[in-house]
C-alpha cells in the first residue's frame, strides 16, 4: 500500500526562527518544490528566519492540492498565505520560475501599499526571458518535453526514463509551463527601483548570459551580478556558494533598512 499523502503546505519553515533579523523567502522553480532548498539548512546567519515556499499542484501527480491556475491566482494564494510573516524585514530569493513569481509578488505587496521586500534574488531569471520551445511548451509532445527538459538539466534521469515516474511528474511541468507562458507580458516587467541581485550559470542553455549581463544594466539599485559555471540549475553543486553571496547582498540592505 502506498503511503499516505502528505498534507500541502504553502509556507514551510523547517528552522523557524522567532523575531527575526530578517526573513528570506526562497521561490522554486517550473516543476520544483520547496524540497528543492531542503539542503540549504545552516548556510545563513542564525538569526535569520529563512521560508520555503511551495506553489499548490505538487507532490504526487500534483494531488496534494490544485494547481494555482495562472499567474495572479499563485500571487494571490502567496501573499494570503505569507501575510502572518510579514512584519519583519523580509527579503526574496526565486530560481528560475520562482524569480518571476518572486518579482510579481513584490510588484503587487508595494502596489498595496506596503513596503514590499527589502531586496529581490533573481536567480536563472532575467525580464523578457526567451525560451526554447516558445509559448506552448505545455503542449508538447511528451518526447520533445523530455528532450527539452534534458537539454536544460536539474530533473533527474528516471523520472524522464521511467513511464510511472513521467506520468507522475509530466503534469505538474505542464502547468508550470503554462502559467509561464500565459501570463501578461506586464508581468517581465523588472522592478527597477528595488534593490537586487542577479545570479545565473554561464553555460545557461534557457537563459543567456548575456541576457542577465544587460538587466543588470538596467538596474540602479543593483547589489550585485553573480555568474557561475554550470547550467540553468548551477546552484544546486554551489549552494553554499550561492547563499554566501545572498548573505553577503542582503545584509548590507538589512543594515541600511534598521539604520
């Protein structure tokens, strides 16, 4: 028999921190869930509460919960779900589709008039992003979306070899794509006044260095540019050096934020 399904969770704090310094909420990406960064335990300062975020549609088949549909419905469940953690100064870090999410997020919190993030990470995510496969990546057939997904890397070999496994997952992708696909064009959008910092892979196959080069460009308040070797998942052998930069960007923006 099967084990049970786990309860879906939106906020996930696996080393809570009460009255934080600052909270860091880390975004995954198309596919992904908050596991992603279950490895990243005791790479940030002590006093920091650090949140993993998990969109709805995970977990086996996606049936732990409903896929959020588009967009502004994932935005809206977020930001209901993340209201009680609010009150300290809070910062977001997104991978790849979690940097659009992240992005649009602090949009709408600042557009409501509150303060929003105090610095945004955007990582394997650039504005006006291009990607193979166009617009209707979710309507591929099954083999070009595996080719696609090889070609990028971070999903593991059996799942795109193994039909259980691939029945399993292939939805959850799916959605993911279409809700990167089907958004408003608004939504790349950079937010230019906010302080932020960029990371990538320089061998990217889904996001060009160059493309991360000219939005850093763009940005006055940029706390940093970040280019490490690897693909669209580079961070995943160099998390550690990953959260070391985060750490080092963020912190500066929370000493000015209590000043």
């Amino acid at each position: 028999m099967a084990p049970p399904a786990q309860p879906f969770t939106t906020v996930n704090r696996p080393w809570p921190v009460d009255d934080p310094a600052g909270r860091l909420f880390l975004f995954h990406h198309a596919g992904g869930s908050h596991l992603f960064f279950r490895d990243w335990n005791g790479l940030f300062p002590a006093d920091w509460d650090v949140v993993l975020m998990e969109a709805p549609g995970r977990g086996v088949g996606g049936g732990r919960s409903t896929h959020a549909g588009d967009l502004h419905a994932l935005v809206r469940h977020f930001r209901q779900q993340m209201e009680p953690y609010l009150q300290a100064p809070y910062a977001f870090f997104g991978h790849s589709m979690g940097g659009l999410v992240a992005t649009e997020l602090a949009r709408r919190l600042r557009a409501a008039g509150g303060t929003g993030p105090c610095w945004l990470g955007l990582s394997a995510w650039a504005a006006d992003e291009v990607l193979p496969g166009g617009p209707g990546r979710h309507l591929l057939g099954d083999e070009e979306l595996r080719s696609l997904l090889g070609a990028v890397g971070g999903t593991p070999a059996e799942i795109l070899e193994s039909p259980t496994l691939w029945r399993l997952f292939s939805p959850v992708i799916r959605n993911d794509f279409q809700l990167i696909d089907g958004c408003d064009p608004a939504c790349y959008a950079p937010l230019e006044d906010l302080p932020q910092s960029l990371f990538g892979g320089e061998e990217d196959a889904l996001l060009p260095r160059d493309a991360l080069v000219a939005l850093a460009d763009r940005l006055p308040r940029l706390t940093g540019l970040h280019l490490h070797p690897g693909d669209h998942f580079y961070l995943r052998p160099r998390r550690q050096e990953v959260a070391r930069q985060i750490t080092a960007d963020l912190t500066g923006v929370l000493r000015a934020v209590a000043a």
